[in-house]
C-alpha cells in the first residue's frame, strides 16, 4: 500500500504559477522560500534570475512585463521594507502588475527584532500604496489566492502581494 501525501504549499504556488503563466522568478534568497525556489530552478518551465536586491527583482519583473513576460519578485518583509521608492515610481505609476511574494517574518513568536520592527511596516506599505495583498495562511486556499491575485493583477494592470504567513510555514 502506498500513501500519497497531498502536494504543499510549494507545489500549488508552483502549479499556480504554471497556470497563469509565470515564467520569470527573481528572487533573493530567504530560508522560508528556499524549497520553493529549488523545485523552480529545476523546472525548465522558470526562468530564474537571483538579483542583489529587491529593488532589482521588481525592476526585472517589471522590465520582462514590458517586454511580454509574466514574472514574480521573490523575498523576506525585511528585504520588501527597501521597496517603497522603487514601487511608487514604476509599477504603481505605470500600471505594471508586477507581483511579489513575501514570506512574512518579524510575527508569531519571531524573535529578531530587526524582523518584528520590519514586519510592522508590511501591511501600511501595501495599503498606502493601495496595493492588493493576500495572505496565505493554509495549505488548501494556496491555489485559489494566488490564482485569484495574479488574475485580478494582469486584468487590471497593478502590482499585487502574496503574503507567506507563518501559520503555512511554520508548522
């Protein structure tokens, strides 16, 4: 008798991904994404780039959509706190859906107080900028947000947010 053991979180984002056509993946790195980020550099289906910066992830991602490509800007919320400048000039202004994902470190029960303060700067960020964000807290909602938010973004041409929300990681 063999048991199959539902596909994770990784596996539906990937999947997800795959269904809306996200082939470029920028990224920097994050123990959190780490997983995810593997299973898309051995899938021929990805293209992924690994910038210095966050700032450059959504610039790239920014850059593929002009040029005809989906993609998705990949980090931590310490790493997404270097963003307000770049997002209020590029794809707030120009209407780039550029999407990110962010796992969301600095709240329940973390313990680096460069997180926790990072942390609370996440959510006011994304509404002062008026930026949609989804949170992905259980494994079986994964597919229906992230599907749900990519499809609202290229429709409507905005940068949108998926939230990694350690009630999915940290289990």
């Amino acid at each position: 008798m063999t048991t199959e053991t539902a596909p994770g979180w990784e596996d539906r984002l990937i999947a997800s991904f795959k269904r809306n056509n996200v082939r470029l993946i920028a990224y920097v790195p994050d123990k959190v994404l780490a997983k995810l980020i593997r299973k898309m550099e051995a899938d021929d289906f990805f293209t992924v780039l690994n910038p210095s910066r966050e700032e450059e992830a959504v610039s790239i991602v920014a850059g593929a959509w002009m040029g005809g490509m989906r993609g998705i800007a990949l980090m931590q919320t310490s790493g997404f706190a270097t963003l307000p400048n770049v997002l209020a000039s590029l794809p707030v202004v120009y209407q780039i859906p550029v999407l990110m994902l962010v796992s969301e470190r600095g709240t329940l029960g973390d313990h680096q107080l460069g997180q926790v303060m990072v942390c609370r700067t996440l959510h006011p960020i994304l509404d002062c900028l008026n930026i949609e964000k989804h949170s992905l807290e259980n494994v079986e909602d994964v597919e229906f947000i992230a599907d749900k938010t990519m499809q609202q973004a290229f429709s409507t041409q905005a940068p949108a947010a998926l939230i990694i929300s350690p009630k999915l990681f940290a289990r």
